[in-house]
C-alpha cells in the first residue's frame, strides 16, 4: 500500500529505449528489468516530478486517462522497477548492496597442472604437478570443519586443471567422498571443467551414474578452434573436443560449452553459435582475461570489427528464439556477455567475489582466491583457509570495486560491467582501479545493443498476443 502523502521523484540515469509506440525504461543501476510503457503511462510517469504527493496524481487521474486503481498500479508498477525514489523514506536512487552470506560456498579445485593441450591464452604454468590422494583426504578433513563453523547449505567443487580427466582416479575420490559428505542440511554437488578430448564413453557412464555434469571449452567451429588450441606438438584439437561434445551429450552430462572469446576468433564464432544452437547445447562465452604471464594472447581489445561480429552473434541468438518462439529471454542469466548480469535485482560493484565467496585449491594444498592468480593467501593446513583468504584479500577486493575507479563515475552501466576483472586490471594496467580500456569500450555498444534486441523482443511478444486474441474474436463470431 502507497502512503497517499508520499512524495516521489525519477529515479537519475534512467535509460529509455523507443520502439514501435513503446518507452522501454531501465534503471541499470538496480536493474530490476525494462519498464514497457504505452505513450499515455508514459505521460504519468514523466509527470511525476518530486513536488506532488501520490494523492495528488489519483485526485487527478483523468488528466491522465486512468481510473484511481490503474494510477495505483501504474506507481506500484515504477516502483517495482526503482524508477522512483521516495523522498519522504530518504531513500537512494541507486543502492548499492554486497551481501556478506555463507549460504553458498564454491570451489575450484585444481587437480592437476598437466594438460593434453597448449591453449595460448591459458593461464596455468604447465607442470607434471598434480594433487595427491593424500591432499584430497586432507582437503575433505578440513572441510568437515570448516563447514561445521559456517553451516553452508550448499558447496560446489569444481573439478579443473590443467585437464581434470588426466587425474579421474582423484575425480573418483572426490565423487566417493563428496557423496559421503553431503547431507540435507548441506548439499554437495560436483562439476567438472575439461576440454572434453579425453571423455570416453566408459567415463562419461560414470559421471552420469554419479550425477556429475561437466563443461567442455569450445572456442570456434573446426579450425577457427585450433587458431589458439593446440596439441604440445602443434596438432589441431576440434575433432578430438567434437567427439567428446558427442559423447558427452549422448549421455546428457553436458551442461554446456564454455567459450573463451579473443581478437582472433571472434570474426568466426557465429558459425560455432549455430552449430550448438541447432543441436540445442547451452552456451557461455567469456572474454579472454589475460592474467599473468602464462597468458600469451593479447588482451581482447576494441574494433569495430570485434563489435560488430559479436552483435551479428546476439542478433542470430535473438532470431533463433524469436523462429522457435521461446518464451524465456536470452538475458535471463549471465552467458552471452562476459558475466555482465541483466538480471540481478541488486546493484554490485565487483565483477567477481573471487577471496570472498569462493576460492581456489591448488594441486598442492594451497589456497588462492581465484585459479588465474598466482598468489597463495592460505593453505588446508591452516586452521581455518576462508577466514585467513577473507582477511587478506578484503581490502584488494574493495579497493578494485568500480566505485574506486573514478573512469566509471559517470557511466551508467558500471554496475552491469563492473569493472571487469581485477587481476587482468593489475596485471596489464599495474593499477586494480584503472580500467581495460578495450573492454570497456566494447561494453558500452554491445549492453545496450543487447537491450535494444531485447525490446524488440517484448514488443513483438505483445503484438503477437494481441494478434492471437484478435483471431480468437474473430473465429468466435
């Protein structure tokens, strides 16, 4: 219920998009979804200037076009989408929330640094190092205890490497002791990063028996793949990545592929993008991060050939949901741009809560906050590894948020964007709170470029359901 003394004002930085008769409104700093409004709701909102009670505007609902109840909804309905700030609650237009819970804690395990392949942007020091039975057991010993301090309801293990499946006898401890482990109070799940050319169709029934999912990388269709994916001895990989996908989906433990985008795949993703979509496997794509000095690639940076490449791709996957009439929206998670989240209903300043939420275990015991970094902050043999990984790495983590980087001040998809990762910021720029430039260009055409395919989207949902409803009448009469 609306206090009918209320006062409200627009929210600032509100986005608008026009199409075919519709206002799109966006508040990208609480994105909490586009607003559509009709030219007449339109006139409301714009009415509302931060002077009048909401009273006011249902007293006067006929200079509108509307009944005292469609104003009431109309209000709740800005509301909703934080396209008005009270002022008589002080509320601000643009909170920032960090949530600081333990309901959920992730890590990356890392089960060896060997590798079948030489990617040229990965960043693990390939080594024969690879983790030990003994170090599983110790690992699953401390995290008995660390569990009964926090009480999470749910952990996952990510299973990578180097190639994980190079060590799938220590896949089958964690399996075997994960199981053990979890509990109704505390859900353990497993899942398992691989370049999926080791997959056979023995190991692939294990996993499925043991309701392990698994994502295979993937970063192009036949030898745009192996522009940067190599054998040690220079050979190609596709095939051997492509008789894995099969594997894995004719088993359906494929959750989906993982594309690393650089400057040289992205002129020929899309014809990897159709490839997948025909053959309905789920997709994420994320930009080439490079570091530390494992990385050999260049940073992703700006053109407008990388632009318009990667809008030609969002336009196929918009097209193919607009031929196969999928209801849900591409924008519903984070996949199709880097992590740039259109969905949360909170504004957060970090790309990632890399040292805060989840963690990186090392094949040797070692804790890091992230698989790229090269830093330990702890060990399993400390008495507790995510207090002694928090405390160090709190103050980096606030100090890389966007409010830190002044470049960001202005911009109104900082919390969308979020500054992109830390560690490529530290690496290349030698300073967390400057920006990669490239990428930030290149955010600020493909976010909005993605809201504009996503209006035209909704707008032709509706004028389809009015076309449906009109053949109703019709075939009535």
């Amino acid at each position: 219920m609306i206090n009918s003394q209320e006062v409200f004002s627009q929210s600032t930085r509100i986005y608008k998009i026009k199409y075919k008769g519709f206002v799109y409104l966006l508040n990208p700093y609480t994105y909490k979804g586009l607003c559509g409004l009709l030219a007449k709701e339109m006139r409301l909102f714009s009415a509302i200037d931060g002077r009048k009670p909401f009273r006011w505007y249902v007293i006067h609902n006929k200079l509108y076009g509307f009944d005292t109840n469609e104003i009431a909804a109309l209000f709740k309905l800005f509301i909703k989408h934080n396209l008005l700030v009270s002022a008589n609650r002080n509320l601000p237009a643009h909170p920032v929330k960090v949530q600081e819970e333990n309901s959920e804690l992730r890590l990356w395990v890392q089960l060896t640094n060997q590798c079948n392949f030489r990617c040229t942007y990965c960043y693990v020091n390939k080594s024969s190092g690879k983790m030990s039975e003994n170090t599983a057991n110790l690992f699953f010993k401390k995290l008995i205890l660390i569990n009964k301090k926090y009480r999470y309801k749910k952990i996952i293990l990510n299973l990578h490497g180097g190639e994980p499946l190079l060590n799938f006898t220590l896949i089958k401890t964690f399996v075997k002791k994960a199981k053990k482990l979890s509990s109704k109070d505390c859900l353990i799940r497993i899942f398992i990063v691989t370049n999926g050319s080791l997959l056979t169709e023995e190991k692939a029934l294990y996993l499925k028996k043991e309701n392990i999912g698994i994502g295979i990388s993937l970063d192009g269709y036949g030898k745009y793949n192996d522009i940067t994916r190599k054998l040690p001895n220079g050979g190609n990989t596709y095939n051997l990545i492509n008789k894995g996908l099969i594997i894995a989906k004719k088993y359906h433990i494929l959750s989906h592929v993982l594309i690393t985008v650089t400057n040289k795949n992205i002129v020929h993703l899309k014809k990897l993008i159709v490839y997948l979509l025909e053959r309905g496997i789920y997709f994420s794509f994320s930009f080439y991060n490079k570091a530390n000095q494992f990385c050999y690639e260049e940073s992703v940076y700006h053109s407008e050939q990388f632009v318009n490449s990667y809008k030609s791709i969002l336009r196929t996957i918009y097209n193919y949901y607009q031929k196969y009439k999928l209801s849900e929206s591409p924008l519903k998670d984070s996949a199709l741009l880097d992590g740039v989240d259109f969905g949360s209903s909170e504004a957060l300043p970090y790309h990632c809560f890399a040292g805060i939420r989840y963690f990186t275990l090392s094949v040797d015991g070692k804790i890091k906050t992230c698989p790229m970094s090269l830093i330990d902050t702890s060990s399993i043999y400390d008495r507790d590894f995510i207090k002694e990984t928090q405390n160090k790495e709190y103050d980096f983590h606030r100090k890389s948020s966007v409010e830190n980087m002044s470049s960001c001040d202005v911009c109104p998809w900082k919390y969308m964007c979020r500054g992109r990762c830390r560690l490529e910021r530290l690496f290349v720029n030698k300073d967390v709170t400057k920006p990669m430039v490239g990428k930030c260009l290149i955010m600020k055409e493909l976010i909005p470029y993605m809201l504009d395919l996503e209006t035209q989207r909704l707008t032709n949902i509706f004028f389809s359901k009015i076309g449906k409803s009109k053949n109703r009448s019709v075939n009535k009469k």
